[in-house]
C-alpha cells in the first residue's frame, strides 16, 4: 500500500489512482518537421476521500450551472415578442441549441471556479497538480513532457535525456 499523493493518508484501492501518461521525445526529423516518442502512464496515488473530492467537484457546479443556464436561456428565447414558435421543430431547435449553449457555460464557470477555490476548499492539490510526485519529477528532469509536442515546435532540446539520440552540450 503506497499513501495518497494528496493529502498523505493510505491509498488503498488502485482504482482511484489518478493516472497521467508522459511523453518521451526520442528523436527529431530533420527533413520531414516531426519527432519520435515513447509515451508512459504514470500512476499517482489516490485514496477514496481525494478522488471522490476530485470527481464530484466539478459536478458539483456543473449540474446547477448548467439548469440555470439552460432556464435563462430558455426564458430569453420565449420571452422575445419577435420570436414565434409555430412547429415542433422550432421547439426542439431553441431546446437543442440552449442545451449547447449551456454546457459550455457550465462547464466554464466549473473549470474556473475549480481552479481558483478547490484547494482553499479541500486543502489538497487539484488532480492534475502533480509536478512534485517523485516518478513525475524523475521524469520531468529527463526532459519528458506532459503532453505531445506540436512536429512544427520541436526542437534537439526537446529530445529526453534518457533518449539513446540525447547529445550533451
């Protein structure tokens, strides 16, 4: 049993391990702009209190958010004297369409506030906050990256260093 990355109690359950992958670039085409890459899942661990903290955060504000929008809009679109709404199809659109609407907005407004009060709340680092977990830091100073690199973007620095193709300076 390893102890929660978060907030230091006992991970029980590997099913609540956070999971990131990393990418290693390896090596760089010169002619063609593009690279070669390994990539890594690491496992951080989690107990159940921080994943459900985690999880239900965001829903948390997505769901009423996402009502509320979806009323307001709903209400502005009927409440318009211009707007006539004759067939079942005109309905369904502006149903359709606020719906869109709100889960972007919903979204949003839960991403952001996830991000300004979810560790003044919980007192834990948000889930992707895992620059300072060993296996990601070790990885991190081999020059692995989070996410892919753009082919156009990539550059010799960008090769890991424990790639085979890695040239000290």
């Amino acid at each position: 049993m390893e102890n929660c990355f978060y907030c230091n109690k006992t991970a029980k359950n590997k099913k609540h391990f956070y999971s990131h992958t990393m990418y290693q670039v390896i090596s760089i085409n010169k002619f063609i702009p593009g690279y070669k890459y390994n990539s890594k899942e690491v496992s951080v661990p989690r107990c159940k209190s921080c994943y459900k903290k985690h999880t239900n955060f965001f829903l948390t504000f997505a769901i009423p958010t996402f009502i509320i929008t979806l009323a307001v809009i709903i209400y502005l679109f009927y409440s318009n004297p211009n707007n006539e709404f004759n067939e079942l199809s005109d309905w369904l659109e502006t149903i359709f369409l606020s719906s869109l609407i709100s889960v972007f907005v919903a979204g949003f407004i839960s991403k952001l506030l996830e991000y300004l009060f979810f560790e003044k709340i919980y007192r834990i680092p948000k889930e992707d906050d895992i620059k300072k977990f060993g296996p990601i830091k070790e990885l991190i100073s081999l020059n692995w990256q989070f996410h892919k690199k753009d082919p156009s973007v990539a550059e010799e620095k960008h090769i890991a260093k424990d790639s085979p193709y890695y040239k000290k300076n």
